[in-house]
C-alpha cells in the first residue's frame, strides 16, 4: 500500500485501485475539536480536487476534497457517531471515505511522505 498527499492536507492509500481517503494530522490539527461529519455515500462519483466531504469543528467548516476521480465505495460509518475520531486517530480510523480509482495516472501529482513534510515545513 502506498500514501500520498495533497497541498489541501489530504492523505490517500493505494492498494492497486481500491483507495481510503482520509485528512492530515497536520490539518486536524488546525481545524481544532472536530464535532461534525458528512461523508460521501456508496456510489458517489467523485472528482480530482472536488468536494467530497464535509468537516466542522468549532472553529470552522471545511471541504474535504477527493485526491483522484473515482466511486465512492464506503464511506467511514463511525464518524457519524464519533466525529472526533479525525482528532484522536486522523490517519487511521479517521478516514473519510474509501473509493475506486478511475484514473491511476492522477496519483502522479501528489506528494509522498517526504515532500509532504517538506511542504508542511514551510507553512
């Protein structure tokens, strides 16, 4: 499996065309106390860079945007329940949503997890 990372502070695993989606610790963290979810459901086209998911905390309200164009496949049932789970675990059980890759080539543009420090680094 393979994570790569996008400037909007996503995160996205890739196991052949099957993917999870889910937002940084980094982003998490700027976000503050997350209290709410929306998340996409099964069949949910969804695009490069589009909105794909919804994120509140207590200070703002956030688009969470799809790293590749694909079909939603699940979207993360125990965020509904527990929006704070992106807070305590953001890269793990906190995803947002798993889909199917339509177009492998548009992984290409998204950073590793060395460039994201990086990237990070000079924010």
């Amino acid at each position: 499996m393979t994570r790569y990372f996008t400037e909007d502070h996503e995160w996205i695993d890739v196991d052949g065309n099957a993917a999870t989606v889910g937002i940084t610790d980094y982003a998490q963290g700027q976000l503050g106390d997350i209290v709410f979810v929306e998340v996409p459901g099964e069949g949910t086209e969804v695009t490069k860079g589009g909105d794909a998911a919804v994120v509140e905390s207590v200070k703002a309200a956030s688009d969470v945007y799809s790293p590749v164009t694909g079909t939603v496949t699940e979207g993360n049932p125990a965020l509904e329940d527990d929006p704070a789970l992106v807070n305590t675990a953001p890269e793990s059980d906190g995803w947002f949503f798993k889909l199917t890759i339509a177009d492998a080539a548009e992984l290409d543009g998204l950073m590793d997890e060395a460039a994201y420090k990086a990237f990070c680094d000079t924010l």
